[in-house]
C-alpha cells in the first residue's frame, strides 16, 4: 500500500491519529479540467503545503454538494485508489476555500492546475500525506575539462522527503502540520555535490564554489492555522522551525517545472534559497485570489552542521503578493531584507527581490505542461560597498505520460568572491576584476517511466548542460563547458482526480 511505504519517519503527524483508514480502492471517474479559483465553502480537506502534481483539478468556481469527510468515520474503509481522488473533499493546506492543487512550498501558492504526485492516507479527522524525491544518479560536470580548469563527477543521490497532515478546527478553522526531512548529508556529504557555477553557504571556513550544498536533516518542521472569515477572506498564522519566509516563488525542488530536473537552480541563493530557514512566523491575508503575506525570519542561512538546529535570530523580513489570475497561473512578486545571511560576510545584510509566473495545463490522464519564469535581484550591502546582481529562469516540464521532455535557461551574474576567480592569472598590468561575471546556462533532458509499484514510480533520466560563461572567467572553466548526467529516481505516483 502507498500510505506504508517510506516516509515512515512522520513521528509529528502519527501522534495525531488513533485511527488510520487509508482510501485506495474507490474508483471515481476523471473529469475534465476546469476553473479552480474558487472552493465550495463546504468542501473541507487541506493537502497541506507542498505542491503535489497530478490530479486534475475539479470545478471550484461554483458552490457544490457538501462532502465533508473530515466528519466521516472511515475506520471501516479499507482504503481509496490513490489514483483517483475527489478533488472537491481535500482543500488547501492554508484555505478552506481554495484547492489542494495550489499548494506549493511553505506558504507560496502554484497554479490550481499543478499535478500532484504523493501518497495519501486517512487517521481519523486527519488526511496524511506523504511525498518525495532520491534520485541515484552518475554526473560529470566540464567534460573533457582540462589540467587546472573546475567541474568534477561523483555518483549521489539527492533527496527529500515530506510528510503533512491537516484537519479542521471547528467550523472555520484549520490546521496544517508539516515535516520534511533530507538525507544529503549522508548521500552528498558536508561539501554537495558538483555543479558547474554554483556558489552559496559555506564548509570548514571556505565558501562551496561549484558545488551545491547538501540540505539540512531537518528542512522542515512547521504548524500554520487558517481561519476563514468568509468564502473570500481567511488570514493565516504559519511558525516553522525551520520554516519557509514570504520569499521567492515557490522553492525549486517542489516546482513541477523543476521536477525532473535533479539539479538547484544556479540562480537558488537570488530566488529561493530560504526555503530552510531557521526561525520563522508569517502571516497572510488572502482576498479571493489574492494573498498578501508578511513574514519576520532568520536572516543567517543554515550552518555545515546539518543534523541539527541553527540559533533563531528574527532579524530579516520579508513581503509577498501573491495573485492567482486563472486556474493554469500562479504569480508573485515578493521583496526581502537579509541580515547577514552568509556565515563568512558577517557585515554583509542582502535586500533580495523577487518576481515570478508559474504556469500548469493539463490535456489528459498523466500528460501536461508545467512551466515557470523566475527574477532574481539581490543587493548585497556593506561598510564598504553595495552591489546589485541578477538572475533570470526559464524551465519548463512537458510530460506526455511515460516519457516527459524537459529544458531550463539561467541567466546569472556572480562575482568574483562568489566564483573564487583570484587564481586567473592576468596580465602584468592588469588588477583582478571584481564582476559581476555573467553567466549562461542551458539544460535539455528527458525521462521515462520504466516500473509503476504500489503507487510509486520509477524512472529513467539523462539531461546536458552547456554553459557560456564570461570571457575573463573561461581559463578556469573553458569557452563552453558541457556537463551531463544519467540517473533513477524514485516517487510517489501522479494522482488522478474526480468526482465521488
């Protein structure tokens, strides 16, 4: 069964259930894809936080039947199919009023036509879920690179893995629990793993060049409770520790645009690193589809030491606008102040800002397209100096059943701190540029389904890089590097959504 594989490890969620009924053998029919701004008030199940793709939306807009399980004894149900799942009984981790498909990574919303893939289960008044990623895999990053220029290969396996439960409180509350947990640590060790042009975070006193840095144990550990004022009005208070601030879309490993791809984003630490934080409390006010959030965190991104918990400092804010036009687009646009966010600036504050569209249409059982456009600025500010830099991504996931085809451009500019560039030799004459360096990456990739298991999937993966970096920087990496990788990877299966 789904519910019993993995992710057993949801020791926050298990003691709210004495009873445990799973759903897995009801068959309901698959509608067809419809407008999703709106909820039935009645409808009562929040998937809790983090985007889960594949379940076509039901038809939100217009009030609907009452079908509220979370009253329901279902003790004696022997189970659902998780594969086709009634879109209208299991709402927003965050609304009573909005759909389950809009669920993206801390607070941040998705489009209400985002697929969903988890494992799903009944305990009692509480709906679990269970979702994640490991992908097994072999890269190679500049190949053919010769004597002295960086990249560098290893086999690893990036992961993460998140377990939420909802329930409702009374007649216009709800609360969501969530936990998310990665193994990097053990699979990618203190330092990550390669990837060309990655900068970000620290290990033994130096800064991860070309590397990305591994995610903590402990990624997520949250409660946020939502009360409805009305149908178009509900305010929600969110803590997490480490939580998700009101910052950046939603984070790259939960974007389905992204899902396919095993690699961070170059542009991670202008558009969404935060999504660890250590110490943070948000509140939001949303007007029918429109969210306004503000959040107080820690500015201080996480430590080497990744098996434990970093010192709440409540020294950064944050502000989003959330604005979902259309049940296929998810817009935001979100502004930040940092206090000393890398361990080895300790004078240096960041003031980040943010905007994005992200976009999911579905035509048909397992087949959509789900894209996104992310703006990153970061302006970093000290004693001596203040520079600004950006980051530009495009990425977009055409899953057509089985097989799936993917690509992601990043612009970024990095500078020569960030890139560690002091070991180019120049001229005799000349003096070490500061950059920024711009830099141009894109990744083609494509995926096929090989097993379905017990509503898990596994999958097969290759995908290249070819990067164009700025001429001052090409003696450490080349004109054009190439980077490529072949990997397994292990998930949930998509849902199927319809009606009872």
């Amino acid at each position: 069964m789904a519910s019993s594989l993995p992710f057993a490890f949801s020791l926050l969620l298990l003691s709210a259930a004495p009873g445990y009924a799973q759903h897995e053998q009801h068959q309901m029919k698959q509608p067809a894809a419809t407008d999703t701004t709106r909820r039935p008030a009645a409808a009562t199940m929040d998937h809790s936080q983090h985007q889960m793709p594949g379940m076509a939306p039901a038809d939100t807009a217009k009030p609907a039947m009452p079908m509220n399980h979370m009253g329901h004894d279902m003790s004696g149900m022997q189970g659902m199919d998780h594969g086709s799942m009634d879109m209208d009984a299991m709402p927003h981790a965050y609304s009573r009023q909005l759909p389950m498909s809009r669920n993206g990574s801390g607070t941040a919303w998705n489009p209400d036509q985002t697929p969903m893939y988890m494992w799903m289960s009944h305990h009692g008044k509480w709906m679990v879920m269970n979702h994640g990623a490991i992908n097994l895999r072999y890269t190679n990053q500049n190949i053919g690179r010769s004597g002295g220029q960086r990249g560098g290969s290893t086999f690893d396996a990036p992961n993460w893995f998140m377990t939420m439960a909802q329930r409702e409180v009374g007649e216009k509350g709800l609360l969501n629990l969530t936990a998310m947990f990665s193994l990097d640590p053990l699979t990618e060790g203190g330092n990550g793993y390669p990837l060309l042009f990655q900068s970000g975070e620290a290990y033994q006193g130096r800064p991860l060049v070309d590397r990305q840095h591994p995610h903590d144990l402990f990624s997520a550990l949250s409660i946020g409770y939502t009360h409805a004022f009305s149908e178009d009005v509900d305010l929600t208070a969110y803590v997490g520790y480490p939580g998700e601030p009101a910052i950046g879309p939603v984070a790259f490993m939960h974007r389905i645009s992204a899902m396919p791809n095993p690699d961070a984003a170059l542009g991670h630490h202008w558009q969404d690193a935060t999504h660890i934080t250590f110490g943070v409390a948000t509140l939001g006010l949303r007007y029918k589809q429109f969210k306004l959030e503000g959040s107080n965190f820690t500015g201080r991104e996480p430590d080497e030491h990744r098996y434990g918990f970093d010192k709440p400092r409540a020294d950064s804010w944050a502000g989003r606008l959330n604005w979902n036009p259309t049940s296929n687009l998810a817009l935001q646009v979100s502004r930040a102040f940092l206090k000393q966010p890398e361990e080895l600036h300790p004078n240096e504050d960041v003031k980040r800002t943010t905007a994005s569209i992200i976009q999911s249409n579905q035509w048909g059982n397992g087949r959509y397209i789900a894209s996104a456009l992310v703006w990153g600025m970061n302006q970093n500010i000290s004693d001596e100096h203040t520079h600004t830099s950006h980051s530009v991504l495009a990425e977009t996931n055409v899953q057509l059943g089985k097989p799936a085809v993917y690509a992601r451009y990043e612009f970024v500019q990095k500078s020569a701190e960030e890139l560690q560039t002091e070991t180019i030799i120049f001229q005799p004459n000349d003096a070490p540029e500061e950059g920024p360096f711009n830099i141009h990456a894109l990744t083609l990739g494509a995926t096929y389904r090989v097993a379905q298991v017990a509503n898990t999937d596994l999958t097969l993966g290759a995908q290249g890089t070819v990067y164009r970096p700025e001429e001052l920087i090409r003696p450490l990496y080349g004109k054009t590097p190439v980077s490529a990788q072949v990997y397994l990877r292990l998930n949930p299966s998509l849902m199927k959504m319809g009606k009872m």
